[in-house]
C-alpha cells in the first residue's frame, strides 16, 4: 500500500494519508514510550526491592508517566541568562527529530513498515548519528561547565562506539546479502537467526548499542553522581523531557533493530508456530531485548571516561574486525561445500 | 600545539557525590585536575563552644550530630571521657549494651558507605540493598533508644535505657541475617569486572604518607598498619571478645573497600559473642550525683569509631560545664589527604577518592 502511495502522483490526499500514518505512528511510538518508562521502573524496582509507582492510575501506576509528562509541560520553562538562546532552544529538537526518523525504515512485520529503503540499515545508522551533534549543542549552549564537559564527553563516546557499531552489523551484512532489512529479515528466515550465526556480532552490537544509549554502564555524558546531570543540566520542563524522549524512542529503536538484524524480526522461532502473528512475535522478542538492557541498567557500575575509549578501540574494533573476516571466511567455506 | 585553557570547576556544596555539603574548587584542564581546593565549614555549628556553656549529660545530644551515621560511638567517647575523669565503674550489663550499640553503628555505617560508595561509582541498586539492611540495624537502635539516628542513648555513668524485652534475642537473629546477605554483596559487586577497574591502583598512597596525614580507621588500615584502638588500647570491654583487624597492603581504594567490608565481618564476630556474654540481669547506670561535676584537670581519651580516631579532650575546672572540650573527629583528619591524592586525576577518579576516604559532613565540620 505504502509502495503504491509513493509511486503514485502527489496530491493533497496522498499528503492527508502519509500525514495520518505519520501521527499514527507517533501515538504508537509515544504510547510505547510511556509504558517503557513504566516498565523500566517497574522492572528496576522488582530488582532492587521497591514497589515502583504505585499510585497514579491503579495499583501498577499506569498513568504515572502521563502525570509525569503533564508535569513536565506544566513546567516553567527556563532558560539561562548567559546561554546561547537560538542554540539552547534547536538542541532538544536537534536531538530528537532523528530519533523519529530512523523509526520509518524499521519492518515491524512483513507488511507495517513505513520506507523500504534499500539501504535500510546505513539509514538508521546515519541518522541516529546525528543525535549526538543536538547532545553536544545542547552542552554547549548551555553555558554550564558540567553540561560542556557532558557534552565533550558524548561526542567522544559516540565516534568511539559508532565504528564497532557498524563493524559488528557488517558480519550480518555479509551473511544477508543486503542492507535492506526486510530483506535481512528474510535471509534469517533461510538460514537461522543471525544471533547464532553471528554470536560475536551480537555480544559486540550489544554493547556498542548500550553505549550509543547512554545508559549504564555507558551514561557518562549524564553521569549523575559525576557531572550531576551532565548535557542537560541546565534544561527544564519540556526541553529536558525532549531529551528523555529522544533516549527512549532510541531505546524503542535499538531494540527493535537488534530483534531485526539477530532475532528473526517478526519470523516464528519454529515453522510451526507460524499461526501466531508476526506482529507478537516481534513484540515479544523486542520486550525480551528491552528487559535485558534494563536488566544491565539495574546490575552494573559506571565505566571511566578513559576505560571507556580503551575499550572501544582497543577490545570492540578489533573483535568486529575479526568477525567480519572470520564471516567471510565461513561464507567462502560454506561455498565450498 | 593547541592552546588550552585552565577551568575552574566548582564541585559542591550541593554536588550529589560530595556526601553532603562539602565544596572542592577544582583547576581541571580537560578533564584532568590539576589542583584541587577543598573548601569546609558550611555545616559548622560550633558544637566544641556551645559545650562550654552546657552540662555534660547535655552535651551528649550534640555528640549525636557530629557523625550522625554512627552517633552511638560519638555518644560513647564524650561519655568515657567524663567518666575517665570521675574515675567511676560502669555496670556490667551497662557496658555489654553499649558495645551492641556501638557494633551494630559501625555495620549500619559500614553499610551506608558501601551503598552509597557504589552509587558514587554508577550503580544505584547496591545502594538499596545496603539500606534495607542498615534499615533493620536503625529500627533496632530506634526500639532501643527511642531514635533512629540521633539517639542521646549513652550516660556518663552507663546508658539511659535497658533493653526491651526480646531485643537481644533479635540481634542475635540478626547477625546470620547478614552473614548470609554479605555473600550477596561480593556476588554482587565485589568480583565486578567494572567496579575492579574503577577502584584498582585508584587513589594509591603509601604507609609513610598515611601516618604523616594523620589518617585513621580503614584509611589508615588499607596500607598495612594494623592498628585498631579496639585491640591496641582496648577500651570498655573490648578485651573480653576475639576479633581480628582486617589489613590490606595495595592502598588504594580496592584495599579500602576489602578494609572496611572485612570489619563489617568482624563486627559481626564481636556482636554473636557480645549476645552470648550478655548478663542476664544487672544495673545500667552506675551511682552517680544528679549534677555531674567532672574533677579539676585534664583528659583526653579515644576510641574506635567507623571512621577512624576519634578522641575527645576535656578540661575541666570543677564546675558542671568543661571547661574546653575538643574533639578530634576522624573524618576532617582522614580528608586532609585529597588534595595530594587528586592532582592528576581525572574527574570520574575525584568521586571514586573522595568516596573511598568515607567523610561525614556533620563531622568535618563540627
């Protein structure tokens, strides 16, 4: 349907559609959003003997995160004297839109997918880069030295992880044949997930993929008990919540191109189970995927700022350089027989 | 070469790692420190002074707010020292209350440090593990006492109160609770690649600078020096129970950490046996005069506390009040040491050293 729309002459009408399946997919996203901060605490508080929010909206809190938001907004909205205003004011924004516009590629199933880029994968790679330029901006525009060195201290994070990153996908690339990941998808559909195929693209890409998050162990740019907040020290109310929500629509993101590009996507685990739509089998694996990350939030300590680029450039790039030339090496020996 | 500018970098007073309100003014290039600046004296409530104007039963209630994370210790020195003047005889069962006091203090400290030790470092959940424990240690002070952290438990002469029925017997119960929760904690933390790499070789100094500074307690012990007050001038009834003095030879602040979670063991030691020997009956307060008039002269004793020495000193002309009271509190003397220790360090390196040295505000500043 989709393909057909963007084939198809422009018009006011085919404009009303994309602009309806644009806020539907908003809503969806944000309706993910507020339950996966609700899980996280729930979850966080299942591990660290707490009862998480309780209160607002029933006994599981259901609305606490609606509350919260609504508080957010509330808020007055301050900004610094000595701040760069124009830059201050684009930084949230800078950081947020890109997190949405990687969400257009992703295959939740077969047929809900926004834009079947062939190039699929370097898309959402290119464009989740950008985030950090609005994380930088934001520290710096801030005027606060906590929130420059946040800001410094993101944007090395970032270039360090970004490359093993793309290393550790580039096994699967090879396995896959393509970069559209529909066509991955498929390919894991043929073969077998990809995580057993590529177990050492996965350990890479899950923790190249926590630090690309910023969350703990990785959360040196907001290191709390370090730089207190870091970049976003200075920010209240909404800007601050579109930080938050750029962090957690890229935790929706991440997580859904893990399922993706190792887990089947929305494939069943066995042919027979195939009765059960695609679409549960994505949520399924895709909360597997969310559950884990938060697992690592609640157990480990934070990294240095100086272990933390040794370990990428020293322990990550090498392994997923590794892998790629043991990937080709088995697909050449694969041929062979 | 580029050029770089030096930063001034204000951490504190309400910086979430400094424990409180204490401010460091910090010359970073980068993220590197190239001095560092401690400033104190924002929670100075002059309490040494305010004595001089006070009885001695009523200076107690101050004690309770120098180290207000284990203030039975605190509540115990002032209280040795009047009674050291007076030369009197404390009761049996009097004595056996306030070294349970006293221990069950240094674990809940104990605790809060590796708690909040661990979320200095990034991990927050450690932090709530530590609590529910030390919150059981605080309900059982608060049925003791009256107070969950300021308790004005101690007297000179004994203690105020007699334990409630059923108490020590919880103790008791207590003491494998935490064995058994201790395991938890190493499985948890102690072999964590992570945490191995933020505190090794971290905040290193030798045996020479420790004595020169004047450290004390878990600061002092990291480097090799076993010196422990409870064994090498024991006090109250200190010489009645067998323990060791945990000792580590690295220095830094992995051997800290060893210290100070090997006392929280030994404390436990010192608690089973202190709950077996407890007398069954007896008094708590020994005849002492209604007004308690210290002797013409001086003294200065100490003892033990979670942090290291803490003394006090007294001078007395006769009267109902000191004549000068001092008391040297552990924590200021330990912290002397950060800025030698955090010239070029790196930002993340401040708050894993300063954590190590464990400091309590309310005693720094006095």
């Amino acid at each position: 349907m989709v393909e057909g729309l963007l084939q198809s002459q422009p018009g006011l009408l085919n404009f009303g559609i994309f602009f309806l399946l644009a806020t539907v997919l908003l809503l969806v996203v944000l309706g993910f959003v507020t339950y996966a901060i609700l899980a996280e605490r729930k979850v966080m508080g299942f591990m660290q003997l707490r009862q998480g929010p309780n209160q607002v909206g029933g006994r599981w809190g259901l609305l606490q995160t609606v509350a919260d938001v609504l508080k957010l907004l509330l808020k007055e909205d301050t900004i610094p004297k000595l701040a760069d205003r124009p830059l201050f004011i684009l930084a949230p924004v800078i950081a947020f839109a890109p997190a949405f516009m990687v969400l257009a590629t992703i295959p939740l199933t077969d047929h809900l997918q926004f834009a079947d880029i062939g190039v699929g994968l370097l898309y959402y790679i290119a464009i989740s880069g950008l985030t950090t330029i609005g994380v930088v901006t934001g520290g710096w525009a801030s005027n606060n030295k906590y929130a420059l060195l946040g800001g410094m201290r993101a944007a090395a994070q970032m270039i360090s992880y970004e490359i093993p990153l793309v290393m550790s996908v580039i096994g699967v690339i090879l396995f896959a044949g393509s970069l559209n990941l529909n066509d991955i998808v498929a390919a894991q559909g043929e073969q077998g997930w990809f995580i057993l195929w590529q177990p050492i693209a996965f350990l890479v890409f899950m923790i190249a993929s926590v630090a690309e998050l910023n969350r703990t162990p990785f959360d040196l740019p907001e290191a709390e008990s370090e730089l207190v907040a870091g970049f976003h020290v200075e920010y209240s109310g909404f800007r601050w919540a579109f930080f938050m929500l750029a962090e957690y629509v890229y935790l929706f993101a991440m997580a859904s191109l893990t399922t993706v590009l190792f887990l089947g996507g929305w494939l069943p685990p066995f042919d027979f189970l195939g009765f059960i739509p695609g679409a549960v089998w994505f949520a399924l694996k895709f909360s597997v995927v969310i559950f884990f990350l938060v697992w690592i939030r609640v157990t480990f300590p934070r990294l240095r700022a100086d272990q933390l680029m040794e370990f990428g450039w020293k322990v990550l790039l090498p392994v997923a350089l590794a892998n790629i030339f043991l990937t080709a090496l088995v697909k050449e020996l694969l041929k062979l027989f | 070469m580029l050029r770089t500018e030096e930063m001034l970098l204000n951490v504190g007073p309400q910086h979430p790692s400094t424990h409180g309100v204490f401010r460091l003014v910090l010359k970073i290039d980068g993220e590197i420190i190239k001095e560092a600046k401690p400033v104190i004296g924002y929670l100075h409530r002059g309490t040494e002074k305010l004595a001089e104007n006070l009885q001695y039963t009523q200076i107690i209630p101050y004690t309770d707010r120098l180290d207000y994370l284990a203030a039975m210790t605190n509540n115990y020195v002032l209280c040795h020292a009047v009674e050291t003047m007076m030369d009197l005889k404390i009761p049996e069962r009097a004595e056996y209350l306030r070294v349970i006091a006293m221990e069950l203090g240094r674990v809940a400290s104990h605790l809060v440090w590796w708690g909040t030790y661990l979320l200095d470092i990034g991990a927050v959940s450690p932090f709530l593990y530590a609590f529910r424990e030390r919150e059981m240690i605080i309900n059982m002070l608060n049925e003791l006492s009256g107070a969950r952290l300021t308790f004005n438990y101690m007297r000179v002469g004994g203690v105020k109160w007699d334990a409630p029925e059923g108490w020590i017997e919880k103790v008791g119960e207590f003491i494998p609770y935490m064995r058994e929760q201790l395991k938890g904690y190493h499985d948890l933390v102690t072999g964590n690649e992570i945490f191995m790499n933020r505190v090794k070789g971290v905040g290193r100094y030798t045996k020479e600078d420790a004595l020169n500074y004047s450290l004390s307690g878990a600061n002092l012990r990291c480097t090799g020096v076993k010196w422990d007050l409870r064994k090498d001038e024991p006090y109250s009834i200190y010489d009645r129970f067998d323990f060791d003095v945990p000792v580590q030879e690295g220095g830094d602040a992995w051997a800290r950490y060893h210290v100070r979670l090997g006392e929280l063991e030994e404390s436990l030691k010192i608690l089973e046996q202190a709950v077996e020997q407890f007398p069954k009956e007896g008094e708590i307060l020994a005849k002492v005069p209604k007004i308690i008039k210290a002797p013409k002269g001086e003294a200065y004793v100490r003892i033990e506390s979670p942090r290291g020495e803490i003394g006090c000193y007294i001078a007395s002309d006769g009267k109902k009040e000191p004549y000068r009271l001092k008391f040297r509190r552990p924590s200021f003397y330990n912290l002397q040491i950060l800025p030698k220790l955090l010239e070029g360090e790196n930002i993340a390196n401040l708050i894993a050293i300063l954590g190590a040295i464990d400091i309590v505000l309310g005693e720094v500043d006095g």
